[in-house]
C-alpha cells in the first residue's frame, strides 16, 4: 500500500514532519528524511497561487535571521509556472536578502534561448528588486568543468562554508521541476551523477537532453535544503509522478533503480509537491 499523504491547502501552509526510514543504515534512505507531501491544484493558476504562498511562508519564517536568503532555481516550465504566484507577494518579500542561485544551469550564454537564467529573468527575475550581484549566472570565459568550480566557488563564498570541510550549504528554498523521464536539475536516470557525493556542483557533458552540456546541483546540497518545492503540470507528467512521490519504505525497495526526483528527500527539510489535476490524475 502506498502511504502517500495528499494535502490540499487553501491559505494555510503546511509544513510535513519527518519519517523513520525502514533501516537508516542503507545508502538510498537516511534518517531525518522527509516524506513526500502532494499538495493538488485544479488548474496551474491555482498552482501558482499555492507556491507563492509557501514561498512567503518561507520568506516569512526566515525573517530575524541576518544570513542570506539562499534560492536555487530550475528552468523548464518552473519560472512560468511560479511567476505569477510568486509577483503577488512582491510587497511583501524583502528581495534584497536574496541570493539566488539556479539548480542546474546550461552551458550556453545567458542571452540565448536555452539559457535559464534568461528564462526566470523574463519571467519574475527582472520584476522584482533583487540586486544583480545576488543572481548567480554561469561564466561562459572559462571551461565547462571549471565553471562548475567557479559556481562552486560562488556558493562557498555566498554561504560562508569551506567546500573542503565536511560542511554543505543550506539553501532556504530549492525550486525544482521534473522531466517525464523522472530526471531534476541536470541528474538523469542511470547516469553517474547519481552517485556524486563530494562535489556541489558538477558538470556533465552528456546530457540525453539537448544541450549536452550542463552544471548541476548535487544531492548533498538538495538533501540539505530546508525547503525543497517541486512543481509539475500537465498531462506529461501524470505517468511518472506516482514513481516519484511514493513512501519512504517504497523509495528504499527501489534502491539504485529509484528515478533522479523520486531521490531528492531532504533530511532535517520538507518537501512539498505542488502539482496540478492533470500531472495528479494517476495518484
């Protein structure tokens, strides 16, 4: 049986306690991880207006805290998707403590069409007061796989954290989608990323998905998320998501075959699906 908890949230937010793994001693579950909590929409409008709600939520609870507001971003479907939601409340969310970061980026200049950067900047970035220094863009002038040192880098200085140490950074709020493949960010199924755990950003040359070039967000720093928000709409989806959103007992029996989405499980964090009847039909 699958014990997926479906919450509906009208104004409220809903934050999920964490579950006991069946044997925290295993590689796919680790104590402290969060289960998965579905939060359905009729619509993408409806969608939208429940994230930009838990993202004020976020913003709110964070507020007496000196430390940067730490955001990673996706591209795909997710800054349309979370745009309209997220500039209701632009009155209300002080940006200028924003830091923010993108969950996996392409290789590709910041102009171009495949860029996300440029995709979340046409659709909220450019709306609302957040410094230009806050928004971390990829550096096109060096190599693929010193880029992704250089982010690195970037995120070390930002929060503070000596990648050397056995320390992560903790984002306040990661804003992921999800391919129909089951992939997020830039980690594939089968693909040997899967299995990174020293780097926090990584580079691949041989994304299935065009353009083969990419940096990524690793799992360490997924899973170290105080907040992580998935959002998937449309009938695409549907198939998958019950694979991704299933129980902790049912994500350690799938082991090494488990989909890249289905993995990002934060420990001491929450993590809240946000999706849409259609993407929800088959739950």
């Amino acid at each position: 049986m699958r014990h997926l908890l479906l919450v509906l949230i009208c104004s409220s937010f809903v934050l999920q306690g964490f579950s006991t793994c069946p044997d925290s001693s295993t590689s796919t579950c680790k104590e402290g991880m969060a289960s998965s909590v579905v939060v359905k929409s009729a619509s993408k409008e409806e969608l939208s207006q429940k994230v930009g709600e838990a993202v004020l939520k976020v913003v709110e609870d964070s507020k007496g805290s000196d430390a940067p507001f730490l955001v990673a971003l996706s591209g795909g479907s997710l800054p349309k998707l979370l745009a309209a939601g997220l500039l209701a409340h632009t009155d209300k969310i002080d940006f200028s403590k924003w830091h923010v970061f993108f969950a996996d980026e392409r290789y590709v200049a910041h102009t171009h069409e495949d860029s996300n950067l440029l995709a979340c900047k046409e659709a909220f970035l450019d709306k609302v007061p957040i410094p230009q220094d806050n928004i971390y863009g990829i550096d096109m002038s060096k190599s693929l796989a010193e880029s992704a040192l250089a982010y690195q880098e970037d995120l070390s200085r930002v929060s503070g954290i000596d990648p050397t140490s056995s320390k992560v950074p903790r984002f306040d709020l990661v804003l992921l989608g999800m391919g129909p493949d089951g992939h997020t960010c830039s980690l594939f199924p089968g693909h040997s990323l899967l299995d990174e755990s020293k780097l926090w950003v990584a580079s691949i040359d041989d994304s299935p998905k065009p353009p083969p070039q990419r940096i990524t967000l690793t799992y360490p720093v997924l899973d170290n998320a105080k907040n992580v928000f998935f959002l998937a709409a449309g009938s695409s989806k549907a198939e998958v998501l019950p694979k991704v959103t299933v129980s902790l007992e049912e994500l350690e029996k799938m082991g090494s075959s488990a989909l890249p989405a289905a993995r990002v499980r934060p420990e001491n964090g929450n993590l809240i699906w946000f999706v849409d009847d259609a993407a929800a039909a088959k739950l």
